[in-house]
C-alpha cells in the first residue's frame, strides 16, 4: 500500500468551505430460469436492499465520518428497490487526530470531524434481461461531506457492505477555502488515486482501473470482480445439480453481463470472457 506523507494543515480563515463528494455505485448480479427462483431471488432483494437495512448502513457511514443525523427520509418502492436520505450536521472535534492520509478507513468510533450542508443518499434500481434470466441490481450512493475529512474514509465499509461484482467510484472536491493570508484552497489533500484508500484484501480481489483528472480535482475508479462461486449467483438451486455445460453457460452469461458493465459497451457476440 502506498504511504503518502501527511499534508500539513491549513490555516484557514473560517470555516473549511470544501465539499467532498464520494458517488458508490454497486452492482450485484444474480441468475435465475424458473418462476421459483425468481421468487427466491426477489425476497433477498426486499431482504437485503430494503430501506431499514439502507438506513443501517449509511447511519454506520454517518458515525465513521463523525456526523450527526438530522433526518432521515426514506422510502420502499414497489415491486422492488427502495431509497434513503440523511441530512448531515456539523459535529464538533473532539481530537486533531484527521487525515486525509491513503489508508483504509479506521474503525467507526476513530473518526470525528467538521460537517455542515452536508447528506447521504443511497437509491436502489433492479433490472432484469428480458430474455436469458440474469438480474443486475444496482446501488448509488453518494456521501457528501464539508470540513476537513473526507467520505473516502467510509469506502471500506461501504465495500463490506455490499455483494459488489462491479463498483464504479468518482470522487470530487468542489469549491474552495481562503487561508488567513486570503489565499484560495481548492483541495486540502493530497490524492493520487481513490485505490489508494482501499485495503488491501479488496484491491486483490478486483480487476481495478483509473480514469483521473488530477487538476480538476476528478477522481475516477473502476473494480471488477477477478473470481467467483457460480452459487452466489443461483437462487433455489444448486451448481452441483446442474449438467457442466450448463454451468458454463450460465457463468458465461453472468461474466458477459460484469464484462458489459465494466467497460460501458455491449459486446459483440461471441467476444471471449
């Protein structure tokens, strides 16, 4: 993991008017061909992406980013998916231990910072191919935060969270802070890469790519994932109760549907996977 040496902080004239904003886009694949397993893959839906369970886990993001809730606003949908909003306040700092430092987030209760104007949101969109029986179910995420810390703190978490084949992450800073001399601030941190914030054992497990553009203050990162079990895909049923040219088949299908959403095309037909 690259070590980054820490920025020195800013003396600043006020309050640190920088906004971060971290978008958490997942997508999770599933396979299914008969009406019982639709059925099946539809209850791990309202069982896993229900809007209790979204609230949960952006609270968990609120804490490790040291926010205070002011509201929750949030909403299940019919048939499927679901929507949360948090609107974040400012909490005051208990410790001068912030960095902005490539690491992976700390454990929840390490972290407090300045927060103001600032909100979590998580939508919900499940989809389904008309005609070969593979699900995608996709997750957006942003957490938008003012001050000093950064929502890339929370990413770890937000991985754990969520069954990701696919993650696509942007991270952007807006806006800008004076020092004390007048001097304009439109980034208080240095960042090569949104890789360098996760951990290791993820990195590993991901096809990962960037796409920066560092003086905007653009940040672009792709994971796909390298290996899977064709059983977490199946609903009902069992890899070991189907034929081994069904199950290449069928992992065929739901590589092709990761391959199409990583890069953002449709493959041609017969494109190897």
């Amino acid at each position: 993991m690259i070590t980054l040496r820490p920025t020195p902080k800013l003396p600043l004239q006020g309050f640190n008017n920088l906004t971060k904003t971290l978008s958490f886009n997942s997508y999770d694949i599933g396979y299914t061909s008969t009406t019982e397993q639709q059925e099946c893959y539809l209850r791990y839906l309202d069982e896993t992406y229900n809007a209790a369970r979204l609230t949960d886990i952006l609270s968990q993001v609120a804490k490790i980013i040291g926010a205070t809730i002011l509201n929750v606003a949030r909403q299940d949908y019919e048939p499927h998916g679901a929507s949360v909003t948090l609107l974040l306040a400012e909490q005051s700092v208990a410790s001068e231990d912030l960095s902005h430092s490539a690491a992976p987030g700390p454990l929840p209760d390490a972290v407090v910072c300045h927060l103001d104007k600032s909100h979590i949101t998580v939508h919900t969109y499940p989809e389904s191919h008309p005609d070969n029986g593979i699900h995608t179910f996709r997750a957006d995420i942003d957490v938008s935060t003012c001050g000093r810390i950064s929502p890339l703190k929370a990413l770890n978490y937000l991985m754990q969270c969520f069954a990701a084949d696919i993650v696509v992450l942007d991270y952007r800073v807006r806006g800008f802070a004076r020092d004390e001399t007048g001097k304009k601030h439109f980034i208080d941190h240095q960042i090569n890469s949104i890789q360098d914030y996760l951990s290791r054992d993820i990195r590993e497990r991901y096809q990962c790519i960037d796409v920066n553009v560092s003086q905007e203050h653009l940040f672009h990162t792709k994971l796909l994932l390298k290996d899977f079990d064709l059983n977490d895909y199946l609903f009902s049923m069992d890899r070991q109760n189907m034929s081994p040219h069904e199950q290449a088949e069928i992992e065929r299908q739901v590589r092709r549907e990761m391959a199409e959403i990583f890069y953002g095309e449709n493959l041609p037909k017969g494109w190897p996977i």
